[in-house]
C-alpha cells in the first residue's frame, strides 16, 4: 500500500509512531511550562536575574521532559 493511499485511508504507514491527543498535550506543558512558572514567580515573589531565570528554565525543561518521557513512553511506540 503507498503512502499516499495509507493517507487517504487514514491509516498509519508500517513503523510510522502513534501520537495521541494526550502526547501533545503533554508536549505543550513541558514545553509551557518553563515559561508559565517563571512569569507566576515574577507576579507574586518579585524580580529574578537572567541568570537565575536561565538556570531556573533548563532545570525545569529537563525535568518537564524527563516526566514526559516516562508518562508516554510505552503508549507512544512504533507500530510493527
């Protein structure tokens, strides 16, 4: 079967990865999240340095990313 009609058919073609409305989610919140915290911080506890901001966003990426990948991990393998 070609891709094309896989496509037209709303098939996955064979190896293609199953990525579910929860894996995007998931996506935009380690992704958002990072940003969303720090602007939080900001209002109610006051004014950061870069630096802190900085180090605050890669420790909390990794962290979002890391919990991310172990949540969706099994329900986002290929397909044989």
């Amino acid at each position: 079967m070609s891709s094309l009609q896989c496509r037209v058919m709303g098939m996955r073609k064979p190896g293609e990865p199953i990525y579910l409305r929860r894996h995007m989610i998931g996506l935009a919140l380690a992704v958002g999240l990072p940003l969303i915290l720090l602007q939080l911080y900001k209002i109610f506890v006051g004014p950061i340095s870069f630096e802190i901001q900085l180090a605050a966003g890669v420790a909390i990426s990794i962290l979002a990313g890391l919990m991310l990948y172990r949540t969706y991990r099994s329900s986002a393998q290929n397909q044989p």
